[in-house]
C-alpha cells in the first residue's frame, strides 16, 4: 500500500500559526506557498522558505519616563489667562514628550492647547528620530500664508479683486468656476500609494483656489518700509490634505499597535525609513506643492482681476508641516521653520501674521537652539471660541467688530460675522511680537500694516448642514 503524500492546503491560519502578521501580503505568501506544493515541498520547506520573508518582529517600545526629555520654554505670561493657558501648554508637553520616538521639543510665545491632553500644542515643536508623527503636523497640512508685492495700486480695489476671485467656506468650486490643477501634478498623486484615492483626486481639483473657514483669511496692506501695497493669503491644503492625514493617521495607527501600544493614539507614528514612510515623505512633498499652487493661483486671479502691472516679490511659508534635518524630523505645529534653507525655495524670510487690526510681520529667522530653529506663526489663543463668545456677554458680533477694526475693511465672505476671529480672540500681539524680540526668535525686517482683509465669517458646520439635508 503506498503512503499518502497528499498535503492540507496552507491557510492564513496556518501563516499565523508560523508567526507571521496578517496583512496585505497574506495572498502572495499563499499563492508561494501552492507554487512550492506543486513542485513538491513538503510542509517544513515551505515553512522555513516563507520564514526567510516574514518581516522581523520588532521590540516593544516603552514611553520615556516623565521628565526624561525636556523641552525648551518661549514663553511668558502677563495675565491670569496667560498663566492658565501656559500651564495647559507645560501639562501636555509633559505628556508628549514621552513618545518613544521624541528626542527634543519647544514651545513658542504663541502656544496654546489644541486637544486631549498629550497631544501637540498649537506653537509646538517637536523633533523625532527616524518616525514622522500625522498627529503633529494636524490635518490642516501645510497650512502657510503667501504676500505678493503689488506695488503703488488702490489697497480697495484689490480687495474688491481679491473679493470677486477668492473662495471660502466649505467645499470646493462648482463646475464651471473651478481653477486649473496641474495635471503633471495630478499624475505624480496617482504613481503615490496615499495621494492615488479617488476622492484626493477629485477635490484636488475642486477644492484648487479655495481657503476654507476658520482662521484662515485674505489681508491687505501697505508694507511701513515702502508704501507699497500687499497681499497676504492664509491657509493649508484644503480637502487633500485632510484625507491624506487620516489615511496617514490610519497606518500610523497600526504601526504603534505592533511598536508602542503605550503611546497615545493622536502620537503614532509612521517609521520614516518603511516603504509605508517613504511614501508618505513623498506624498507630504506633493501636498505642499499643491498648497503653494493654491496659494499661487489666488494671487494670480486677483492680480488679473485688479489689473495689477507692477508686481513685485513673492513670500511664502508653512507652519504646518515637517521638516528633515541632521538626521530628524522636526513637526512644526503652528511653528515658523526659521533657517534659511528649509526647503528649497526659501527665501529667507518667512511671515507672521497677529490678527486682523494688527500688522503682518515680514521676519528673517534667528535658527534659535531653544526654539529649535523655529519662530512663531501667529498670535495665538489664550481660550477657545466658545469662551470667548461667553466672555462677550449681550455684545452683539457686529457691535464688537466694529470697536476692534475701527477704519478696517473686514468682510466675511461666506457668513456673517464671526466673533471668535476678532482681536480680542487672540493674545496680544504686542506681546507676542516683544517676546519674539526678546527670546531672539527672528528678526523683523518688515510691517504690512492692515487696510482690511476677508474671512470665511460664521459658517455653519459642514455636518450640520449634511444633517438638516437628510431630513
């Protein structure tokens, strides 16, 4: 009688029973697996064959202990609210800085809390070895301010230029209005494995020559040292990038399942130097492209619409991002990169705006050490919206606008007026600018003084909107 030779197929189950993790590389292992019974291996070949391809399996990381890594302080507080808003700062830095992969942070003069306590503050800086973080870049990628020199011209007009070209609120543009994308830039989202999605492709196109809501604006002033009129746009990546970082997010969620189960789920992160990291470097690259081509493109409408000739330069910087050097990642949360070359098409100079009845600041960064070669972004918040609508009591928004932008054109321009983007929803920004002197920060070569500027205003969330609609 001969002996039964017949070998049970081999199953996932039988993959993990070996060691390996479930995946996406799941079915090529089984399709080698057949190959290799169909040529006659028996089940300890196949088994020590496929071994040989199973990734290895990588020690636990542990959080730092508390306190083990400090974090550099520029800050101070004059006021009650600043003292309070300052320590929620230091609590979750403290928190933060325990993350396996951190190796040093910062915090700026305009540093507030922006989540659950551990997670990156507005103003924060933090660098890390070898792991690019999602949750510390936000998902406003990106978001960056331009000013276009628009020389000897009417600040009025070009705002009522700005005004017929520009487009904020949520989503994107209808058919028919919409702006020109760059279709070499459309094939480089395709060949990456984050930005080839359906609907990144779909709103790159949409939502090109948008600003959103929220902070984000469009001001216009003269420059004190020339009088020359200037343009400045402010925000991020729109809808691409809010899809990027959650699929981001996503992979880095299972990345510190396996490496760190202990670190907060807003402080996963992605190794830099996985193909998963690769590629998502890259599609970060991408997107800031696309976050320039907005900027850019806003610019150009406007210049076009205003009949504007005598055009001078172009500034740009993002505050939202990450950034290499000397071997780490430093994430820049609301935070300024302040050396000369940051990227390769820094200029030098980098810009800060304050608020809306406040200059822009045009700044040549000092590459501090205890700011991690950074500089502030803005002016940042000592409470939330909420509270400072509570704080306005039986004041009316329209009555408050108009004692803080005394001789300002402010106009909302997809709702009515948002209060919680006044003056006196931010630190002061005279504060702001002496500690920027003071903790040698940057150097301000410049003030854009304000003529006016436009904003989303108060526009009902996008959700509640969707909602109202289904009933």
């Amino acid at each position: 009688m001969e002996k039964d030779t017949t070998m049970t197929p081999i199953t996932g189950k039988e993959l993990v029973a070996w060691g390996h993790i479930p995946g996406a590389q799941f079915p090529a292992l089984i399709a080698r697996a057949e190959a290799m019974m169909a040529d006659g291996a028996d089940a300890e070949k196949i088994r020590t064959t496929l071994d040989q391809e199973r990734p290895k399996v990588l020690p636990k990381l542990p959080l730092h202990a508390a306190g083990a890594v400090p974090f550099y302080e520029n800050i101070r507080t004059e006021t009650p609210d600043e003292e309070d808003n300052t320590t929620k700062v230091r609590e979750t830095m403290t928190v933060l800085m325990r993350t396996p992969t951190v190796v040093s942070g910062a915090v700026m003069p305009d540093a507030c809390p922006a989540g659950p306590l551990g997670t990156i503050p507005v103003g924060g800086i933090v660098a890390t070895k070898n792991a690019i973080h999602p949750g510390m870049h936000s998902a406003d990628i990106c978001c960056s301010v331009m000013m276009s020199d628009l020389g000897d011209v009417d600040p009025k007009a070009v705002l009522d230029a700005a005004q017929s070209v520009t487009h904020f609120g949520p989503g994107g543009r209808r058919n028919g209005a919409r702006f020109t994308t760059s279709l070499k830039l459309l094939d480089a989202f395709r060949e990456n494995r984050f930005l080839n999605h359906p609907k990144i492709l779909r709103i790159a196109q949409e939502h090109m020559g948008t600003q959103g809501d929220g902070n984000h604006f469009l001001f216009v002033g003269r420059a004190r040292s020339s009088g020359r009129v200037a343009m400045v746009t402010h925000h991020g990546s729109r809808g691409p990038g809010a899809v990027l970082y959650k699929l981001g997010m996503e992979v880095a969620q299972k990345f510190r399942k396996r490496l760190s189960p202990e670190t907060l789920k807003q402080n996963a992160w992605i190794p830099a130097d996985s193909d998963e990291g690769i590629a998502y470097w890259e599609a970060l690259q991408l997107i800031r492209k696309w976050t320039k081509a907005n900027h850019n493109a806003l610019h150009q409408a406007t210049i076009e619409a205003g009949r504007i000739g005598d055009v001078g330069e172009r500034i740009w910087n993002e505050h939202n991002f990450v950034f290499k050097r000397d071997g780490l990642f430093y994430h820049g949360k609301g935070a300024t990169p302040a050396w000369d070359d940051y990227a390769p098409d820094a200029t030098g100079q980098t810009l800060i705006p304050l608020n809306m009845s406040e200059p822009v600041l045009v700044v040549r960064g000092a590459d501090a050490k205890h700011a991690l070669g950074f500089s502030p972004h803005g002016a940042g918040r000592n409470f939330s919206r909420s509270e400072h609508r509570r704080r306005m009591g039986e004041v009316t928004p329209q009555e408050q606008l108009k004692a803080e932008t005394k001789g300002l054109d402010v106009r909302f321009h997809a709702g009515g007026v948002d209060a919680s983007e006044l003056p006196s929803s931010y630190k002061s920004a005279a504060s702001v600018v002496e500690q920027i002197k003071d903790y040698g920060l940057a150097k301000i070569d410049d003030y854009i003084d304000p003529y006016g500027c436009i904003m989303a205003g108060d526009v009902p969330p996008f959700w509640r909107e969707r909602k109202k609609g289904r009933r």
